[in-house]
C-alpha cells in the first residue's frame, strides 16, 4: 500500500485489529469500519491505554448504508461477501482515494483483472476497468487463515482514474447489464429479445416526451442492426454503442 505518515486510511472488517494495529503504527489515522459490536469491543480493548489510540476511529454499522469519509487509501480484508457492492462504492466515492489494497476470493479477484475474450471476463470486469487500474499483486492459500476457509484468496490493488471516463456510469451499467445477459452470444441477440426492446422502446418514449420531439421507429430498429455484428466487448465498443443509442434518444436509466 506504500503507507505515509501523513495517511488516512479507511479499513473496513478490521475484526480483532491485526491488520489495523500495523497500520496505525505507520499513519496518520485509521477510519476502521465494523459491523459486529462484539469485535468493536475486542479492538477498542486492543489499542486502549496505548499511544495508538488516538489515531483510530471505529466506525459501527453496514459499509454499504454508510457514506464513506475522506480517505487516502483503502487497506482491508474484506468480508467476500459485500465484495461486488464495495468496489463500485468505492469506485463512485469522492473526492479520489490513491489506491485500495484489497483481499477477495480468488475467483473473484480473477475476474476484476479479466481481459476481453477469456472466459471470466464479464460485466464487474468491463465495469471496474472502466473507472480503474486493477493489479493482482499476490495469492494468498487458505492456510494463512485460522480457521482455514474453503477457498483460496488473492490481493488486488484498485487505482482508480482521474479524472474518471466522461461518461453517465448508470447508463453505461445498463447497457453492459444488457449485453452481458448472454455474453456467448452477438450483441444483436442480446439486444433484440422482446424484454429488453420492451424496455428500451420504454424509456426511448420518456426520452421523446420529455424533449418534445417525435418518435421515430426507424431510427430505434437501425441502432439494432447497427449491434449486429459486434462479439466481444471492449471499453472502446462500448462507448461508441452507448453513443449510438444516445445520439438517437434510447437511454438505459
């Protein structure tokens, strides 16, 4: 994490403080965030009485029902199951962080790095790498744990960019969401099932409404043969499909 004296550092599930303790030795303050009062107690009673106190402030409740303070970076191992919501928390969160260094589960940590044409590549893949550099920095085997777990972990290091893409990341997801629905298939097949041309002719007449101009069904058929023959998906062909769609009114939030 290159940790700095001058550093606030957000760590969330700290648990009992190991990691916490390391890193209150090395900055300015640690934002530690928990959601068991029970292992609150066990790190207050850790650093109590000790030089470190001070530096720590323990934050009690859900990360993901909590606004995030101002933090430099984000060191933690997290709880795996709130893996996907805390990325995109993290990833929409401002001002700008330097870098998180995070634990997940191995699969998951695979796909956050995956490239365009392998198998684990898939919409958390486009979407993370869209508003951020990802690095997997090391694995971590289940026996490093006590109790050991049943699956195996990996650290990845989240730099996100800045200023971030010059893009409406809702509509963006809607439009990966979309096309990830059978991410073996062409975009066209995507596109065209009866659900999502229901919904895109939807928000497409709320689109035509609200800027009072009139509905054109030509322009709404041709964007999908347009798609046809895109297959694999890359940042780029994204957003020059996003673009399409806007440019002809179709909106996806």
């Amino acid at each position: 994490a290159a940790l700095r004296r001058t550093d606030v550092i957000l760590e969330v599930g700290p648990g009992t403080g190991n990691l916490t303790v390391k890193m209150l030795e090395k900055v300015k303050k640690v934002i530690a965030c928990e959601i068991d009062p029970r292992l609150v107690g066990e790190l207050q009673k850790r650093v109590q009485g000790t030089c470190l106190a001070n530096k720590l402030e323990i934050k009690v409740g859900d990360i993901l029902k909590t606004d995030l303070p101002f933090f430099d970076a984000c060191v933690a191992n997290l709880p795996y199951q709130i893996s996907s919501p805390f990325v995109f928390k993290l990833l929409l969160h401002r001002p700008f962080f330097r870098c998180a260094i995070l634990m997940f589960q191995r699969e998951f940590a695979l796909r956050l790095v995956a490239k365009p044409g392998s198998k684990l590549y898939c919409r958390l893949s486009i979407n993370t790498q869209l508003l951020a550099r990802v690095d997997h920095l090391m694995k971590v085997g289940k026996n490093n744990f006590r109790p050991p777990p049943k699956v195996e972990s990996s650290v990845v290091r989240i730099e996100p960019k800045n200023p971030p893409p010059p893009i409406n990341f809702q509509e963006w997801d809607g439009l990966v969401r979309i096309a990830f629905v059978r991410k073996n298939k062409t975009l066209s097949a995507a596109f065209k099932s009866s659900a999502v041309e229901q919904l895109l002719d939807h928000n497409y007449r709320i689109h035509c409404s609200l800027h009072n101009t009139l509905i054109s069904d030509g322009c709404f058929h041709a964007i999908f043969f347009a798609s046809q023959h895109i297959i694999v998906i890359y940042i780029f062909h994204s957003f020059r499909l996003l673009h399409g769609f806007n440019s002809e009114g179709i909106h996806f939030s």
